[in-house]
C-alpha cells in the first residue's frame, strides 16, 4: 500500500511540519504521519510565536527557507516587537496568532508542497536494521519504509495529564497518548527520562469585564518574521491583549487545592521549566509577591476563546474555577477547558550528534520536545535542522550544521548535545555567546546564502539577500565619505544639550555617538536624505545597524576568530580517550558518552577544565 | 596552522641556577622583543643567531640579557620563538615577563608550546604523550600552588568578587531575557554602585597580586623568639649590617624591623619582631609571639630563635605545638650556642632539625641560610608555580580591571544594556580564568532564585 519514501517524518507539531517541508524542498519523498489529520501544527499552549531570543530563531527559520515565519505572518492576530529600547541585538519580533488559521496555514502551505504525503495513524515503533532506521511500523500495522525517519513526538511518548487528583492518559487533553517507541529503544540501549509541562485555563471572552484590565496593544508598524514580501494584516485591524493581576485572596484560594495538587503530592515527576512555572508555583516559591502578572490573549480573529497565560495549573477544576473568579475582570468568568499539567517521555539529547541523528541508530533523527526543549521555536528549528540532515543522509550528501556564532540554532543544538538539559530547555539571548552577531534583522544575511547552496532557500530569498548587501554598501559608502558641517548637526546637540562638534564630521563617525540614529541625521541634514538613494526602510536601518554598532560586531567577531581554532579542530570519531591518561576522571567520562566532534564543543562540555582539552589536543590525530 | 596571539614564559625555573630563560613564541614574539631591545634591530637579523644587549621599558634598564632568534618554522613551536636569557633573580624575571605582557603578549598556557610544536607538526606523537603527562602534573601543582597561594583572606574576596559579578551580570541579563516579565529591574545608580564595589575589589586583589607579590616582598620570614634570644643580632649577622639595635637589655627592638636579604637569586623578607614580655599571660610569653602575632599569620616560614641556655625542652614544645597547630612552616634556631655540644642535642632529644648557631661568633648562620632556600624552593612555597599563578591571575586581573572600566564606561554613556554585556562577558570569562568558568547557567540560576520569572 505504501511506496519507499526517502523521510518518513513522524508527528505534525511544529517540528514534524518544518521537517516535512525542509526534506520535501529539498526533493525528498516525505511522509508525514500523525495520530490526528485535524490537529497539524497545533499551538498547543499559547497562541504566539517568537518573543525574546525565539523571534530571533523565527527569523532564522525563515531565512533558511523555513514556513514558519511565513506561517505567522499569515495568521498573525497582533506583532510587537519586544526591546525596541535596548540595542538592535534584542530586538524581538512576537505575534499573537489566530490559533486556527496558523494550523489550517500550515496545513494548506505544507499540501502545497510537493512530495508531501500523509498518512493519519500512530507510529509504534521503527523498524531498524544493522543499527540503521529503514521505516516505521503503525498501530494500524502498516510496515512503512523509509531511508531516513524523523521523530518529532511532542508531549505524546506516554504522556500522561494531571488535573488535580485526576490523572489521564494523552497527549494533549483529550488526545490519545503514543506508546511503543520508548520501550523500542529503550530495549536498544537509549536512555529515556520524563520532563513535564503545563497549560493555563481557557476562558469565554463574553464573561470577562475588561473595563478592569489595562489595553496592551500591538505596534503600530508590522514588521512581521518572513523576509519575503508576505501579506500581512494592516496595524489598525490588530487585536489587543490585556494585562490583569492575581491578588492575596486568588493565592489563599488557590492554596486551598494545594492538598490535591499532584505537584505536591509527589504524583508527578518530571521536571517543569523554571521559566513556565505554574501559578501554585509561583505563590509557592515567592510568597512574598502580593500579585502575578496575567496576559489575557485571544485565540483569534472568530472565536471568543482566551488563553490566561501565567495561570498555567494543574490544580483541581473546581479550585481554578473559584480562584480565577477572583481576579479582577474575571468575576463571571466561564472556562472553557482547564489548565492541566503534563509528564512526556524525553530522550537526553546528549544522546544525539550535531545533525540531531541519534549516535546509536543511524538515518534516525529527533527533533522538538523529545530532545527535551519547550516551546514552538525552539521545536521547529530543529524539525528544519533535522529534516535537511535526514533528506542529506537519505541522498548520500554532506551534512548541515550551523555554528554557534552564525545562528540561535547553532547555539541550540550545540547546547543540547554537548551539555544535555535537564530541566525543558528554552533559548534566552544570553545563551548566545556572540549575541551582537546573531539578531534579529540580519537573520537573511547570515543565513540565506547557506541555505540557498543547499538547494533549500529560493531564488527569490537568495535576489533579496544580494540586493540587501548591494544597498547597505553603498549606503554605508555614502556616510563613510558624507561631511556634515558643525552648523548643520549642532542645534541638535543644543537641543538635547550634549557636547557641540567643532569640526565637520563623515556622517558615518557622528553615527557613532549614542544619541545620534540615522533618523536625526536625515532631519537636521536634508543634503544627507537627498543623497541617499531610494531604498526600503529596513535597509536604511540595516545600514544603520552595521554602521552604528561597528565597534561592537568587531569585537564578537574577534571573540569568533579565536575560538575558530577549536571549533575547526575535529576530533576522530574512533578516538580513544582511554589512552589520554593525564585527562581528569570527569572529563574522561563526559568525553566518553558525548563523544565530542570538535575540540571547541569538548571545551563546552560541563564539568571539563581547558587543561583537559590542552591535554587531548596533544593527544589528537591519534 | 597560524595562531593569532603570541605566548610567553618562563622556561627556566626560576631561583636556582644564575640564569633564567624567558621564551616568546607567535606572530608578534620578535616584533615585541625588538620594542625592548633598542640596541639593535631585531627584526633585520638571520634566525638562528644571538644578540647581547640591554632590555629596557622606556626607560628603566630591565637586565642586560642575550636574545636568542628562531624564525617560523626552525624553531620549537614552529612559529616566531625569541628566548631571553637573563640573569636568574625571580624579581628581574617576573619584572620582564610583565613587560612583555604589557606590549601584547599572554602568558602561556601550561604545555602551550609543546601543544603549538604538536599541532605545527613539530612533535610526533610518543613526545608530545611524554609532555602530556608533564603538563597535567604542572597544571595540577600550579592549581594546588594557587589554591595555597590564595590563602584565607584572597579566597573569600574572590568568591565574594566572584558572587558581586555573576549578580552584576545576572541584573543585566534579567533586563535583556526577561524584558516583558513583571520584576524589578535593577535602575542604573544601583548598577552603577555595583560596578565601582566591583572595581574596588579588583583593585584589592590587584595590589596584593601586583608584580607577583611574593616575588616583590620575597618570601615572608618572621623571626620570633623571646625577648633577648638574640634576634636583632641574627638579623644583623645574616645581613652583614648593623642595623637593628642590639643591646643586652630585654626589649630593646621597639618595633618591628623588616629587612631583604637575597638568599641564591631568591628575596627574603626578614621581619625582627619584638620580642615583648606579656606579664599577665605567662603562655605567650614564654614563647614571645604577643605583638609578632599578626607578622607570623602573613609569614611563608617562621623563624623560631631561642637561647639554648634559658630554653627548656618544654617550652620549645610549646612553641612548636603553637606552630603546628596554626599549620606554620617553621625552621627551630637554637641561638648562643658556644661551641658544637651534644648537650644541646640532648636536651632537646625529642625535637629533631634543630639548628644550632651563633648569631653573635657568626657560627653556623650560613646553615640557616641554607634552610631558608631548601624551605623556599622546594617547599610548598614553590617558587616556579608562585610566579606562574601570580602572573597568570594579574593578567587576569588586569584585564578584568579593563573590562570594569569599560562597563562602567558604557553605563554613564547610557550605552544599551546588551552592548554592556558584552564588556560583562569578557570580564565573566577573565574571572573565570581564576576561579572557574562562569556560565550562563550561574546567571540563569541567580535570576530564576531571585525573581519570579514565567507565565
């Protein structure tokens, strides 16, 4: 019934779906099997995409010839961009999106892709043979081959849901768990672990006064996540958010269901993000904060559903029910579905190499929440990343892997299999060591081109990328020789009362100062705006950027040359570390199970001293 | 294989023998020696020869040195190695290799060279797996040589320097990572106030560290006894000076008095303490230590003079249970010994290593000499691993001096948080080279300990 497919990709997360496209794209037959037709590309906690460090992993995405951000741009309800004050490497694109226009977008955009097939059934396990993944076998007993296969199983792998003392099989609320896979590999010798997450309540829109919440409107220019010209919602149609507060009697409600919390009675044991703690958790551990933060979001464009994101809970329905009715705007409220806590398998991600293959079966890749992340990003990043490895592999071709100083993913899957995670592991700016590097408006130059030679970004995107680089040049040569007289540009110091300039200055160098931006100078010196030639406004900022934060991009990419010689050193996939006998104990081990590639990721490893890398590059070659 | 940095060392042990090696090797080793080497230009001469001439920073005669050329690849490392031969005192040597730093060059790491010789094809692998083991075992004595070098007061100020920085840097981030979240931001008078307490520490830790403080002060010797045991007179002795007025009235060393004494090519520091009389507290007094307390507590070894006629076995014991129970390195002197008596063995049967001199006939001083070098040198004073660790955390240090100012910088300039953070991360990354990376994850848990963070 079935063909030999090159990428059978199992689930249709947010993962699944970028690695279906990716290995599609790239000319892969690809199947794409989920439990459920009706829930591809689920946000199956809130609706938004990107945010801090995530918009930035958006942007990457789609510079790689990803749908994401295309996705998002679509279905986008709401944007912001987040951290406009700070410098532009924190600059964070985020949208509310339409939850079900952003799956129906997926859906239809990933039916339009060719070599895209689907199949509705549960993959029970992988069939493998000499240590190699050759296909899957279905619940409904299917044997489906594969030359190369993608796991992308979410909270699904025996997941199990809690709401107060009532604990449920699934993999979402009322979705059926997949069972199978772990006990396979597990018997082959992977480790497995639980990490668990959670959900807030849904509430009707009808039933909440808003009169008692402040407004938090989008911005009022759309920049969006996909460089290609998207059609987006214009900022006046633009749905609000509203911020609302818990309060003393909220958390003297809520505490009354502590007793049959299953995160205090011991019922759960996987672990939950610092970073997304429940709000029992919250009044638990800072019970000195008189009030939470509550982000009251829309669902979307036709539906009156709201997401009561930073109430996540796993407490009883009844004691959610009476204790959101405390917070203010809330009195009336009508839930819809309750929050709840899930415990999914995970796989250490330490257990993986760089293009997320496993090192224990080969031609099998993991990607998403089974490699321990959370969040839709951080899942789909690696659904992209494994999907072009699983095509490369199933095609004889090189691998394709991004370093930490050329993109967030880098960043990602090199923390993940050099140091594991034990906690759900989310991307935050400052896990990037060359932060300046990596943002958010340069996601296109840093990547497009490398994608574009792979044979997975267009055209199109690649024509953008060259007209870009063409312009900020030229731009950046007409500040480099423009000359602005004293005159011009000192009522502006007068005016916001900083030191005067004596001399004339190259518009490039007053760029420097900290508070001049490109726009000053277009206003104090017309001559300068009428020697600019035409071009968008995000290359004009471009331009800026490049100009303004010079001194800073240098130095990072100083920082990068010198820890090049590492990361270009490549350590033999049969190396002995038994034989370097000066190692420390600990590093010995660490070595031994994550099999380092390079001496730059082996420095990178916890617990290892640079005199044990010294010591193995001595060593190499062997 | 090119390496973008130069790296320096000494390659000599420093203190024995008359001569010290420092050696230079990468891109800029000549070009960095030639700026010290006005005499000739170094830059125009054949690899493979050797230059007599003074180094000088700006000024200030340094050493009058021999400077060896080995141009890439004849050379060890197969890069640039330029070798200094100068004179064997640890003082003139750590003086030099500040220099070099300070024009640009880092200190090398332990096996670097052997390590650069490797990788540029110059060792084959049996020599480079007889360096490994070497350059473990040094890593592992410099690590215990600092870690016992860091005595008492440097350890607890670099982990309170250490905790200031990670929750500097943890402010910083949390304003970055956690923009949208409801906490509160730390506005920039307290950052501002965190940086200078920042810098103030460094600053400490600078001065006690500055131009291996060992190395400039000598080797701390206390020299203690009882009031009249004769410490003033060995004092003089040992210098060949008169400078510590010696009377035969008990007390009459007022205060104490420090004095360097170069012992082989290492300094040491003589401090004469008083031996001052405590008439309510009979156990200090009968070993003297009163006032000297606090010169024992700071001295590498104590120096326990005692007059072999007045001293009874017990009272030695007393003083050395004091000793061993504060974990001093001490050497026992016997003074006023008249002539070699098996008596004064005897009576001190069961305390071995006793020297027993006269300081006023000058008999038997040198011994005490030679004690003081073999306690030095080979003790847990290590001469070599003092040095290194000393260089290594002043560069440290200094550079993360640089970096504080450059934060501090940023924030009166108003520059954008996430620009300052990068000035945070070098200054994160050179503390870290003294006591242990810090990661992200020592800032993630600060934040996540201190505020609420997460819908």
């Amino acid at each position: 019934m079935f063909q030999e497919y090159d990428v059978i990709v199992v689930g249709a997360g947010h993962a699944g779906c970028e690695a279906a496209a990716s290995a599609a794209n790239l000319g892969s037959t690809v199947l794409l099997i989920t439990m459920n037709m009706q829930t591809i590309a689920q946000m199956s906690c809130n609706p938004a995409m990107g945010g801090i460090a995530k918009g930035q992993i958006v942007r990457e995405i789609d510079a790689l010839g990803g749908y994401s951000g295309i996705v998002t741009d679509k279905s986008m309800i709401q944007f912001r961009m987040l951290n406009r004050s700070k410098g532009p490497a924190m600059w964070s694109p985020r949208a509310q999106s339409d939850r079900m226009l952003f799956a129906t977008t997926w859906r239809e955009m990933l039916e339009q892709t060719e070599r895209v097939d689907f199949y509705q059934d549960m993959v029970q396990s992988i069939i493998i043979k000499n240590d190699k993944a050759c296909g899957v076998v279905t619940g409904m007993g299917h044997r489906i081959h594969s030359k190369s296969v993608v796991v992308t199983s979410g909270t699904f792998l025996n997941g199990v849901i809690h709401i107060g003392e009532k604990r449920l099989g699934g993999g979402r609320i009322s979705e059926k768990a997949a069972t199978g896979i772990t006990e396979q590999l597990v018997e082959l010798g992977f480790e497995s672990d639980r990490l668990k997450t959670g959900t807030p309540p849904r509430v009707d829109s009808r039933s909440l006064d808003y009169s008692k919440m402040e407004e938090q409107k989008g911005d009022d220019e759309i920049v969006g996540f996909s460089y290609l010209p998207v059609e987006k919602i214009k900022a006046s149609q633009q749905r609000s958010c509203h911020i609302t507060y818990t309060n003393s009697e909220v958390h003297e409600m809520l505490k009354t269901g502590f007793d049959r919390s299953p995160m205090y009675q011991g019922r759960i044991e996987g672990v939950g993000p610092r970073y997304c703690p429940s709000i029992e958790d919250k009044i638990n551990r800072f019970a000195e904060r008189e009030r939470h933060q509550l982000f009251v979001e829309p669902e979307g464009w036709n539906t009156v559903e709201i997401y009561v994101n930073g109430f996540s809970t796993s407490l009883p329905e009844d004691v959610q029910n009476q204790a959101l009715r405390m917070v203010p705007g809330f009195e009336k409220c009508k839930i819809f579905r309750p929050g709840y806590a899930i415990e999914y398998d995970f796989f250490p991600p330490t257990q993986l190499t760089y293009t997320l293959e496993t090192k224990l079966i080969s031609n099998l890749f993991f990607a998403g929440q089974i490699n321990g992340t959370t969040g839709y990003e951080e899942a789909a990043c690696q659904g992209l990343m494994a999907g072009i490895n699983a095509h490369q592999k199933a095609a004889n071709l090189s691998p394709f892997v991004l370093k930490r100083n050329e993109a967030y993913i880098g960043v990602l899957i090199d923390d993940l299999i050099s140091k594991g995670t034990d906690e759900p592991y989310r991307m935050f700016t400052s896990r990037a060591e060359y932060r300046t590097l990596l943002r958010q408006d340069n996601a296109d130059l840093r990547l497009t081109e490398l994608s574009y030679r792979l044979g997975l970004a267009s055209q199109e995107r690649m024509e953008m990328v060259k007209i870009k680089n063409d312009s900020v040049s030229t731009l950046k040569a007409i500040f480099a020789s423009f000359s602005i007289e004293p005159q011009e540009i000192n009522p502006y110091f007068q005016e916001i009362d900083s030191a005067l300039v004596t001399e004339k200055q190259k518009a490039a160098k007053l760029l420097l100062r900290p508070n001049v931006t490109l726009s000053t100078l277009l206003q104090y010196v017309p001559r300068l705006a009428n020697a600019l030639p035409d071009v968008p406004f995000d290359i004009l900022e471009q331009a800026e950027i490049q100009m303004k934060y010079e001194r800073y991009i240098e130095k990072e990419e100083e920082l990068v040359q010198r820890m090049s010689q590492l990361e270009n050193m490549i350590i033999p996939n049969a190396f002995d570390y038994d034989k370097v006998t000066a190692i420390s104990n600990e590093a010995l081990q660490k070595f031994k199970k994550i099999k380092p590639q390079t001496l730059g990721q082996a420095s990178r490893i916890s617990g290892v001293n640079p005199s044990d890398v010294q010591i193995l590059m001595v060593f190499m070659g062997r | 294989m090119g390496w973008e940095d130069t790296i320096v060392a000494l390659a000599t042990p420093p203190g024995i023998g008359a001569i010290g090696v420092i050696r230079l090797s990468g891109k800029n080793a000549i070009i960095i020696v030639n700026e010290l080497f006005p005499s000739k230009n170094l830059l125009q001469q054949a690899t493979h020869t050797l230059h007599v001439g003074f180094l000088k920073s700006n000024i200030e005669v340094l050493d009058e040195v021999v400077v060896a050329l080995y141009k890439n690849p004849k050379s060890y490392t197969g890069e640039d190695v330029v070798e200094i031969s100068c004179h064997g005192s640890p003082f003139i040597q750590e003086k030099i290799l500040q220099t070099i730093i300070q024009n640009g060059c880092r200190i090398a790491k332990p096996g670097e060279f052997t390590q650069r010789a490797f990788l540029n094809g110059k060792l084959d692998l049996t020599q480079a797996e007889a360096v490994a083991d070497l350059i473990a075992s040094n890593t592992e004595a410099s690590r215990n040589a600092a870690l016992q070098n860091i005595r008492g007061g440097f350890s607890n100020i670099l982990s309170v320097l250490r905790e200031e920085l990670i929750k500097f840097s943890a402010l910083i981030e949390l304003e970055l990572d956690f923009s949208e979240e409801d906490v509160a931001f730390a506005d920039r008078k307290q950052l501002n106030e965190l940086i200078q307490k920042l810098q103030g520490t460094t600053a400490i830790l600078l001065q006690s560290f500055s131009l291996g403080n060992v190395i400039k002060n000598g080797v701390q010797v206390a020299i203690i006894g009882k009031p009249n045991a004769g410490k003033s007179t060995l004092l003089n002795t040992l210098l060949n000076e008169n400078r510590a007025i010696v009377s035969e009235i008990a007390g009459t060393t007022r205060d104490t008095i420090e004095e360097v004494l170069n012992i082989d090519g290492i300094l040491f520091r003589l401090i004469d303490t008083a031996g001052i009389r405590n008439q309510t507290d009979d156990v200090i007094e009968s070993i003297g230590v009163q006032r000297s307390y606090d010169t024992m507590a700071k001295a590498d070894i104590v120096l326990y003079l005692f007059d072999v006629n007045t001293t009874s076995s017990e009272d030695l014991m007393t003083a050395i249970n004091e000793f061993e129970s504060k974990q001093l390195k001490y050497i026992l002197v016997g003074n006023k010994v008249d002539e070699e008596d098996n008596l004064f063995h005897k009576k001190y049967l069961n305390v071995s290593d006793i020297l027993f001199i006269s300081a006023k006939e000058n008999r038997a001083v040198n011994k005490v000499k030679q004690h003081l070098f073999a306690e030095a040198v080979q003790g847990n004073i290590n001469q070599e691993a003092t040095i290194i660790t000393n260089a290594r955390h002043y560069e440290a240090l200094q550079k993360l001096a640089v970096s504080l100012l450059e934060i501090e910088q940023g924030l009166s300039n108003n520059i954008a948080s996430d620009l300052i953070a990068l000035d945070i991360r070098q200054a994160l990354h050179f503390l870290g080279e003294i006591t242990g990376e810090i990661t992200n994850e020592d800032q993630l848990d600060y934040i996540f300990s201190k505020f609420c963070i997460g819908k």
